[in-house]
C-alpha cells in the first residue's frame, strides 16, 4: 500500500502537469521544468503508485485507469491548493503601481 504521507508533493505538479496536456515535453514546458526532469518525476510516480500511470500514444502520453482514478481524487484539492496563490498572483499583477 502506498503511503501518501511520503509521497513527495511536487510531483503532484508534474502529475497534474501530464493530465492536462498528455504530452512529456509540454508538461515540461508548462512547468518551466526540462523534459529529463519531468520524465524523472514520472518514474518516480510510477515507482510510488507501482503503476506506469501514462502510457505512449501517438504524439503523448494516456493516462491509466490508475492515473484517471487518482486524479479523481486530486483534481479538487489540487485546485483548492492553487487558488490562493493563484489570486495572490493575480492581485500582484493587476495591482496599481506605488
């Protein structure tokens, strides 16, 4: 059974990251991360949820029915997580100079 107590949380990122864009060097892209580094995430979630997770198709990657089921289960707290920083961000940027 996998713990999830240690699993390490910025893989989530790189997770979410193949979600949307089923595609390795995409995700990468959108992560500011190099494709090596992404591609090394992946293994360590593979390793962790002993599951290939995503698997080749075509141009990128489909997720497994383990992955579709974990991000199930992810999707919400993941984006409650990331609103705030989100607004934070936004309010940095649309705030008025001094």
């Amino acid at each position: 059974m996998t713990s999830y107590r240690s699993t390490d949380l910025n893989l989530l990122k790189v997770f979410e990251a193949l979600m949307a864009e089923g595609n390795v060097t995409r995700a990468a892209r959108k992560l500011s991360l190099t494709q090596p580094t992404v591609s090394n995430a992946l293994r360590r979630l593979r390793v962790t949820y002993d599951d290939p997770l995503f698997v080749r198709s075509g141009a990128g990657v489909k997720p497994t029915r383990r992955a579709i089921d974990l991000w199930g289960r992810w999707r919400s707290p993941c984006r409650r997580s990331a609103a705030p920083w989100r607004r934070a961000a936004l309010t940095r940027c649309t705030a008025a100079p001094a």
